[in-house]
C-alpha cells in the first residue's frame, strides 16, 4: 500500500483529499502546513511514497517545504504534487523547477487527482 503524505493547511480540502485517497487503497498521514510536512518526511524516515502539497500555507509554504525536502538526501527522492489555487504559468513553473512532479490546480475533481496520484507512483 502507497504511503502519502498532504500538506494543506484549509481543513475541509485536506479532510477531502485524505477521504479521496483513503477511499482509494492509500495510507495517508495529514498535516496542516509546509514545516510540519517537513518534519513529518523526515520522522517518517523518508518512506512516504508521494507528497501532495499546497503552495500557500503557514509557517513555510509549500515552495520551501519542496526546496527543502529536496535538499536532504533522506527525502530528495519523494516525488511532490503541489496542489494550489494559483496557477499563473511563472508559479506553475516555480514549482516545477522546485523539483514538483506536478502541479494540479483547485478545485479539481477526485478522479483527475487519483489519476494524476496513480500515474506518478506507477512510474517505475
């Protein structure tokens, strides 16, 4: 079983997101902002299979939280989704050179996440 980790700091999107990918077979850990998505990879040992972030959150955005994540050899092969409200193509763009495998747009349907979910871990 995939293990995810999310980061998004709105309530009622992170309770939807983790019921959307429960509902689908994964195991997945919630946190409610960039620092705490940080720490919890790094608790976890690095062994969460993706991690779907937002970009706008408090204490540390989801730009450093990838940057960061990305830095540290324990977590720099997680592959990362960011997930915002924003998509102008420079923040689009900011993401992907942060090292994001994808960039989903809100509000976007379950199935177009579970899809994009499933695409990225079944790479290999």
């Amino acid at each position: 079983m995939h293990k995810i980790l999310v980061a998004e700091d709105d309530h009622d999107i992170r309770e939807l997101i983790v019921l959307t990918l429960q509902f689908s077979g994964f195991d997945v850990t919630s946190v409610e902002n960039g620092a705490a998505a940080v720490q919890a990879a790094k608790d976890n040992g690095g062994k969460f299979d993706l991690i779907l972030m937002d970009v706008r959150m408090p204490h540390m955005t989801g730009y450093e939280a990838c940057r960061r994540l990305k830095e540290t050899e324990l977590t720099k092969n997680i592959p990362v989704i960011f997930l915002s409200a924003k998509g102008q193509e420079g923040e689009v763009q900011t993401g992907l050179d942060l090292g994001a495998e994808q960039y989903i747009l809100k509000p976007f349907a379950p199935d177009d996440l579970i899809n994009t979910v499933s695409s990225i871990l079944n790479k290999d």
